[in-house]
C-alpha cells in the first residue's frame, strides 16, 4: 500500500512538472521562432529603405510623346554596389517592371512565383523537383512598390533564406528536448525521494495502529475464553433459575460473538503486517470444498435451504482441482463465503456451489495458466449497486432493513475473504441484483505437478 502511494506522489511530482515544462517549452520555442522571423523582416526592410534612397530615377533615354512625364529607374545606375553589399547577409534582390517582368536580380535562376506586395514578410516555398526533397527550399521575402508621385516605377522584392530560421529552432528543439528530459529523469529521481520521507512518518504511525491492533486482539483472546468457559460451566449447573439460565445464554452468546470479531481482527492485522507464516501444500479444493459444504448443510437444512456442490470435472485428467495454498485459510475463505450465502437466502432458497477448471481460452485451446474457478450462487435477497463497491470494505454491512434474519457478523467477513484471495494470487468478484440472488467468483491459480 505504501509502495504504491509512495509511487503514485513521484509520478505527480513528475506528470505535474512534465506539464510546467512543456507549457515552458512551447512558450520558449514560439517567442524564439517569432523573434528569428522579427529580426529578419526587420534586416529585410531596412534593405528596402536603403535600396529605395539609392534609386536612381530619371527620364526615359528616348521619350515617347505620351511619356514625356513619366520617369524610369536606372537599373545599372541604381544596383551597381547592390550585389556585393548583399552577398555577405545572404540576401537576394529582385527588381520588376510596373508590369511585372523580371529585369534585374542578383539570384542565379529566377524564381517564378508571383508577385505580392508586402512590407509585412511572407515565408514561400520553392519547389524545383517534386521528387527531390533536397532541391526545394523556403525564402523569407518582402516585396515593396516603388512608385514616384502616382506613377508606379517598379517592384523591389527582397528574399532571405528561411535556413537562417529553421536552423537555429531545430538546435532549439533538440536542446529544449534533451534539457526536459534530464530534468524530468532529476525530478522523478528527487519525487521518489521526497515522497519516501513524506510517507515514513505515515508508515510509521500505521505500522503502531497495525501492532497495537494485533496485539489488542491477541490480549482479548483469553479473557474472552476464560468468560465462555465460565458461562458454559454455568450454564451446566442443574438447579439454575431460569431467568438466570437465559441471562447467561445471551452472555455466552454475545461473548461468541466477540470472540468471532477478535479472531477476525488478528487474522487481518497479521495479514496487513506480514507475519503469517503460510503454510503452502498441494491442496485438493474439491475435498475442502466437500468439507465446507458437509459442515454449512446442518444449518442449511434447518432454515429449509437447498444447499448442493457440482464439480465440472475434464475428462482424461487427474488432479484437475490441486492447487499451492493455506488450507486454514482456504477453509475460512468458502466458509464465509457459504455462511453468508446461507444467513441471506431466505426460507425454501437454493445455494449452488460449482467447481470447475478453465482449461480453455476464447480460441478452444489449452491455456497456459489454468485457474480453478469456484461460484457460488444463491436465490437470496441480493445486494443494491451502490453497495457492491463497499462489500470488501473492512466493518461495511449492506442496508440492515435488508437483512432477511438478524445477522451475528462484523462486517469483516468479505475483507478477509478478499484477503485470502490475493494472499493465493486469485480474484474475486461479486455480481448481485435486488430480490433475485448474488453469484460470488473466485479464481485460483491451479498447480501443475
């Protein structure tokens, strides 16, 4: 229990941190990435203002009588120093006529994508080979219109290479991965450790109510023996009054029945410290199981219920229903679970107790793992929905308005029972409805000699 309380902290310390990290990671990466596109349009645009002042308009060299008011941009005049002062910032220069036709650029192929005018920078995709990943790239580009007055005199359309982006983010990425990984290895390492010693004290503590527990209930055990003993010697006396007689009935009564509580106490406070000693032998669960039944029929037939044992057995196989376990214990375990079947099936019921191998899987096949499956059905008053998740509570009883006869037990009775079960690596399951009978499942892991 502790184990997994212990593991279940370290992994919200780090599940919780994982969050923290990646809301982190995220935010870094966008404001790094925004900051790379920010820092390249803004370089983009100042090639633009500076280009722009370096233009060099003048009037066309052989005027038509329609555009003797129209100007033209010197193309040599103007992008003579343009190519080497770009070069070194990787930054290509594109100019086009008012029409659109490419008439100077400092790139080695043109790049045939059409023009958008946009200071804001946009990202375009140059795909020179379908087939050839390697071949295509991405430019950052703005794209200004130069224009004199109202005349349009051009285009200028200034491109950056995007590796100068994805480069630097691709190292991001890598090192914010490995630097939340480490830390999430440093916070699950320190998360383990700190819930260790946030648990030791709480270890601690129950570990105390544990051994007060056990010890308690060990002290009880005589003085309630030596009570019964005295009540049944009481009892025995032939010249009692009769009132006295029934007092002492209800006190020999009452005391069995505590001494059931202080038993069943024991047994679990054992169990949750580890001390019992498991006597582990091949044990025959079809013969236990004839005990157990020969032992409940007495009652059974008192109360006018049909009480009966089916065992399925495989044909050509011995030893079908052996398996490693704690007779005591596998005893008490079909007691409980018969009593109770017993104690709320009302008058003229039928209880049915099936033992059976499942030697087969969904594929009609051998399994490799038998289990010796055990149910136990009875026609009794049932169990609500709401109650059938508390059953192996420990002290839980159901609705006692519900209760067909007036019931001696402590509550502890299916706590054990699930107990024992996980004690022999098996599973338990409870199916109930209201007024129509519960069917209680229990699997066992058989032994192959």
């Amino acid at each position: 229990m502790f184990q997994a309380t212990r593991r279940r902290l370290a992994i919200w310390y780090t599940a919780v941190t994982a969050v923290l990290l990646l809301v982190f990671a995220t935010g870094f990466y966008f404001y790094v990435r925004n900051t790379l596109i920010d820092r390249i349009d803004d370089t983009l645009n100042h090639v633009v203002e500076v280009i722009e002042r370096t233009l060099v308009i003048e009037p066309p060299t052989f005027p038509n009588t329609k555009d003797k008011n129209k100007l033209q941009v010197n193309i040599q005049a103007s992008f003579r120093d343009s190519t080497d002062a770009v070069e070194d910032d990787h930054i290509d220069l594109e100019w086009f006529s008012p029409t659109g036709e490419l008439l100077w650029s400092t790139l080695s192929e043109p790049l045939n994508i059409p023009i958008h005018a946009n200071r804001t920078g946009e990202t375009v995709w140059i795909i020179n080979n379908k087939l050839q990943s390697d071949q295509n790239y991405s430019l950052r580009q703005v794209t200004q219109r130069v224009e004199s007055g109202r005349q349009v005199l051009g285009y200028l359309r200034v491109s950056h290479p995007w590796f100068e982006v994805t480069k630097p983010i691709r190292q991001l990425i890598l090192d914010l991965i490995l630097g939340a990984g480490l830390t999430l290895i440093c916070v699950a390492a320190i998360g383990w450790l700190l819930s260790g010693l946030a648990m030791a004290p709480i270890r601690e503590s129950y570990g105390r109510l544990k051994q007060f527990t056990a010890d308690a209930s060990h002290e009880l055990r005589n003085p309630i023996a030596t009570i019964q003993t005295n009540v049944q010697v009481a009892l025995a006396e032939p010249d009692i009054e009769p009132q006295q007689y029934q007092q002492l009935q209800v006190i020999e009564r009452l005391t069995r029945r505590l001494g059931r509580l202080v038993d069943d106490l024991l047994f679990l406070a054992r169990q949750d410290s580890g001390i019992v000693q498991q006597q582990w032998i091949e044990v025959p669960l079809d013969a236990l199981l004839m005990e157990v039944i020969e032992e409940q029929q007495a009652i059974a037939t008192t109360q006018n219920l049909s009480l009966s044992l089916e065992i399925v057995d495989l044909p050509n196989a011995e030893d079908n229903f052996t398996l490693l376990g704690d007779w005591d214990q596998l005893a008490r375990l079909f007691t409980n679970i018969v009593s109770n079947a017993v104690q709320y099936t009302p008058s003229g019921g039928e209880i049915e107790v099936k033992l059976q191998l499942a030697a087969k899987n969904k594929r009609n096949s051998p399994i490799l793992n038998p289990a010796l499956q055990i149910k136990v059905t009875d026609t009794g008053i049932g169990i609500s929905a709401e109650a059938l998740p508390h059953l192996f509570d420990r002290f839980y009883r159901a609705d006692p308005a519900r209760t067909h006869r007036s019931a001696a037990g402590s509550g502890l009775g299916l706590a054990i029972a699930k107990a024992i079960v996980e004690n022999h690596h098996g599973q338990i399951r409870i199916d109930s409805q209201v007024d129509r009978g519960t069917a209680v499942t229990v699997s066992l892991p058989a032994h192959k000699s």
